[in-house]
C-alpha cells in the first residue's frame, strides 16, 4: 500500500480513528488520575578526607575521594544504611523496602553522590532524602575510622554539599505524558482497524476503487444530494447545483469516447434497484439537449418505468406499442414541455415478456432510427435481477452502470459487468453515485450528485403532464 492508499483509508474511517484516539487517551488520562502520587527530591554529599595542604598530597587525595566515592555509592543502598534512616525518622517499614524508594549515583568525575528519595507527600521525600546523606555519612565514618593513618589526622568522610529542595510537583503519574502516549497508541490501534476494515470491506467507496478492481473507467462521480428533483440540470443553488455540475462533467466525458466513432445509443443501468440510474439517464439526457443536440431519452424499464413522472409527459403510449406494430414511432415520441431538444419516448403498456420484446429485431430498429436523428440514452433496469439491461446494451453502443459509494458491493459491480461482457456489450465506464459531499474536489474526479430511483417515485405527483 501506498501513502495515498492509507489517506485514502483515513479519509473513509476518521470517525472511527478519532474515537479511537479520544478513548485511549480517556482511559490514559483516567489511569492515571487513580495512581498515588509520587514526590521526589534530591540531596548530595561530597567525598573528601583530611587535607594537609600539600598540592601533591591534595591530588592523591582527590583521586582517592572519586575512587571511594563509587564503593559508598553501593553503601548508600545497602538494608545497614536504610535502618539507619528508619531509626533517625521512626519510619515503620523494613530497610529492604525502603531500599527500592532510593537512587544513589556518583556524579561522573567528581566526588559527588546524589541521593533521591521518593515519597507519597513532598515533606516525606525531603526528609528521606536529607536523612539518607546523613546516614550514609555516618555509614562511611565508621567503616573509615579504623583505616585512618596518625600522619592523616583522619580518613574519608562525607559531607553534605547540598540539602534536599521541598519538590512542588509529583514526579508520578505523569499525566501528560501518558495520555499522550495513550493517544498514539489510540491512534495506532484506530489505524489498524481502519487498514483491516478496508481490506475486509468489500463495499466500493471510491472511484480509486472501481479501477483497481475492474479496470472500467470512472466516467463520473457525484456526491449524495438528498430529495433533489427529478431532473435538477440547470439548478443553480444548493446541492442540487453540485449535482447539476456533475452530469454536465458526464457529458463532456461522454463527448470525448471514443473520437473517432463515438457512441450514440447509450444504455444507463445500475447493479441493483435503487442506485439512481433512472435519475442519471434523465438528467444526462437534459444536460445533453441543454448543450444543443437532439437527444431522446427512451425508458426501457419495462418492469419498473419512472421517466413519464421524472419527465412530466404522458405515459399513454409509449415503447411497447412501437415495438408490437400498434403505433409508429414518430407518433409516440414526445417532446418535453420545458427542456427544448429532448424527445422522450416512455415505456408503454407492461408487457407480460419483457426481455423478449427488448431483445427482438424491432428494438434494434427503434434504437437505428433514433440514432439517426441524434443520442439516445435508454433507461434499462437493474442488471443483476433480470437479463433485460443486458440484452438492450448488447443492441446498443455501450452501457454506463450506475453504483452506490458505500453500498453496492465490489462483487455485485463485478457481476453486473460480466453480465454485459456475456452478451458481448461494451461497458462504457462507472458512474459513482452518493460519494459523500465531504470528498468534493478531494481527488476524486470532481464528486457531484444526483438524486435516486425511489425519490423519482415518490415525487412523481410534481411532473404532472402538461396540457
């Protein structure tokens, strides 16, 4: 995977991975508020022995102070010199305890040993930590008493250089520290289940998607507009202006296939019901009529027409009747009452076979005459439950399959295609419906909208025919 893959994967999961981080940082920042404090502070003494004023006796003596000054810093954490301390504070713990609330180190170079003392209050830590000099200095008197020469005077001792400072602050826990270790590690976890929740999501989101999966073009991509009219070309506020936009992208792309024999006749079908084919097939057809071509927009939905209520014409007649000799087709196409350009020759009267009446040699002839005369985009049904898309498509010049970000699944898609491939029709390219809007002009492709299959029906009462 690539950096684009893995921001591509945040970009879908951010929820997930922002609730991640807040989570771990919560249960970071809650742990620690339930921990005792703890307060340190440091005392320091320094390791010398009897000077005679003797530079040379001076220098013999300071390298012996930092020699010895490593032996007292393993005295300093011995059980003799903690019951010392015990003893001087009246403290009722054992030494090996006490022990593990020590640090001693010897400064490098120097005849300096530091003492740090930790304790649940700053008064105990400062005490601890001075009581600790004072018993280690007595330590090293004791064992040095016997080894003093008579020439010397006296041996090595300890004295105190530096008393212990009262601490303001705990030392532990610290807060920030962990919940910003709690955040990484949140941010971590959040990006593996992310990484792992797209790899097993087989939902496509994107147009990235698509073309490694299928190697069909993304010929559009538009985001989710809502209850947006039926045919909303030609808005120019709100969501439905995004829409709008995309389908005018469509056509250019549309125009651009293929130079040299561009496609006339195209079929708009989807994987499954509900995925806004009937919605794009009308509003390319008006983008398309809006740039000034003739254009007819034919439903060869037979099972499920909803053109007559998008376009607001009559549905008396329409395909069905050409197709059975019952009326020529001139007098069934129909002129729309507002969009100049755009012919709409509705589905007709139900038939009881469908598929056999698309598939006859009447229907080919229909798409020849119309493409004769200009496009024609054909709205077919889904290609998953019934052959009907597929066999229109095979009559056509190519298909145009309509998907669902974040709901058609990558195997439907992949099926829906190899339906088409089965009877030798051309997929012209994917168009990507409902990409979220928050994507718009984020890399892919542009993301405009449409509306769906299901808002067409239900406001199907607001294109009432004309006259």
């Amino acid at each position: 995977m690539e950096l684009a893959d893995y921001l591509r994967i945040l970009r879908n999961h951010w929820i997930a991975v922002t609730a991640f981080v807040l989570v771990a940082a919560l249960a970071a920042f809650g742990w620690s508020s339930l921990q005792p404090k703890v307060y340190a502070a440091s005392s320091s003494g320094f390791v010398t022995s009897g000077g005679g004023g003797d530079p040379g006796l001076d220098s013999l003596n300071d390298s012996l102070s930092k020699s010895r000054a490593a032996s007292y810093v393993v005295l300093a954490k011995d059980r003799e010199t903690a019951s010392l301390v015990i003893d001087d504070l009246g403290l009722d713990t054992s030494p090996e305890g006490l022990v593990g609330s020590i640090d001693a180190a010897q400064t490098p170079d120097t005849v300096i040993i530091s003492i740090t003392a930790r304790a649940g209050t700053p008064e105990e830590a400062q005490q601890l930590a001075d009581a600790w000099v004072g018993a280690l200095a007595e330590r090293v008197k004791d064992i040095e008493a016997g080894k003093s020469s008579g020439s010397q005077g006296q041996g090595m001792r300890i004295e105190v250089s530096e008393s212990a400072q009262l601490p303001t602050s705990p030392v532990s826990p610290q807060v920030e520290r962990n919940v910003l270790l709690g955040a990484v590690l949140g941010a971590l976890l959040g990006l593996g289940y992310a990484v792992v929740r797209s790899l097993l999501d087989r939902r496509i989101r994107s147009s990235e998607d698509v073309e490694r999966d299928t190697g069909v073009p993304v010929v559009g991509s538009v985001p989710d507009v809502g209850k947006a009219p039926g045919i909303f070309v030609g808005t120019s506020t709100g969501t439905a202006a995004l829409a709008a936009e995309g389908v005018r992208r469509l056509r250019t792309n549309l125009s651009y296939m293929d130079v040299d024999n561009p496609p006339r006749a195209i079929v708009v079908t989807s994987p499954k019901q509900g995925d806004g084919k009937s919605t794009v097939a009308a509003n390319l057809a008006a983008a398309i009529a809006g740039s000034g071509q003739v254009v007819t927009l034919v439903d060869a939905d037979l099972r499920r027409p909803t053109v007559a209520a998008t376009a607001g014409v009559d549905d008396t007649v329409g395909l069905t009747d050409v197709l059975t000799g019952r009326l020529e087709l001139a007098d069934a196409l129909q002129s729309h009452p507002t969009i100049e350009g755009l012919q709409v020759l509705t589905s007709g009267s139900r038939p009881p076979n469908p598929s056999e009446i698309l598939g006859s040699q009447a229907m080919r002839g229909v798409i020849a005459d119309l493409t004769a005369k200009g496009i024609v985009i054909i709205d077919a049904p889904p290609l998953l439950p019934v052959t009907d898309a597929a066999v229109v498509a095979h009559a056509a010049d190519g298909a145009f399959v309509v998907v669902s970000a974040g709901r058609t699944l990558d195997t439907e898609l992949d099926n829906a295609l190899g339906h088409l491939r089965t009877v030798n029709a051309r997929p012209l390219g994917i168009i990507l419906n409902r990409v979220s809007k928050r994507t718009v002009g984020a890399g892919n492709y542009g993301h405009y909208g449409y509306g769906t299959d299901d808002y067409v029906e239900s406001s199907s009462s607001r294109h009432k025919p004309k006259g």
